[in-house]
C-alpha cells in the first residue's frame, strides 16, 4: 500500500450527512446533490481480525494480514487495512486512501497519538 491520500467521502449537500460507500442518493434525506469532500479522517476502532488465508497471491506472501472495522468520527463505519502494531479495540486511528498493489482505491488505517 502507497500514495496515502486525505480522506474524502461523499457529503450531502441538503443535510450534511457523510456516507460511504457512495450512492445514488443520500441515505438520510434522498437529496441527490452529494459531493465528494474532505471529511476528518479520525475514527475509534470498532473490532478488527487477522488474516491467514487469502486467495489473492500478492496477499499469500503477506499474511497474516489485519483487517479493522473503524466508526469514523464524521460517522460511517468502514473496513480498512492495517498497518502497525496489533490494533487495540476503541483505540483512535487514522484512516486515509492509499493505492492497492494494482491501483485501486482501498482504505488504510494506523494508530494515531
Ligand atoms: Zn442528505
């Protein structure tokens, strides 16, 4: 994982509500006018897991690998990928973008001081 990048999520323009993963429409409201905005990448660790199968090969030379379910401060939950020690459960971490191995868009989280 590489090329961190702020987080950005999709943000309603009616009610302010920060959503992810994107839709058509806003899940409060059903405003249709979202934007996709900088949002505070803080979050409190929910529950996270170790990895130690895959059936991806770039993952197989990598496990065990740790997944986390982290409740952003700007409110959706969302699954990332760990980097650092192993993850304390309510701990408050950082979430960001990074590129994949194959360039994709994924979510990566740290502890965070
Ligand atoms: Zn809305």
């Amino acid at each position: 994982m590489n090329d961190a990048r702020p987080l950005e999520l999709q943000v309603c323009r009616h009610c302010a509500r920060v959503q992810y993963p994107a839709r058509e429409v806003c899940r409060d409201c059903l405003g249709g006018e979202l934007e996709r905005q900088a949002v505070d990448s803080a979050g409190e660790l929910l529950s996270w897991c170790r990895l130690h199968a895959s059936l991806e090969p770039w993952f197989q030379q990598r496990l065990p690998w740790i997944v986390v379910s982290v409740r952003l401060h700007a409110g959706p939950v969302v699954l990332a990928h760990w980097s650092g020690d192993e993850p304390v459960i309510g701990q408050t971490v950082g979430v960001q973008w990074t590129s994949d191995h194959e360039g994709r868009d994924v979510l990566t989280a740290q502890a965070r001081g």
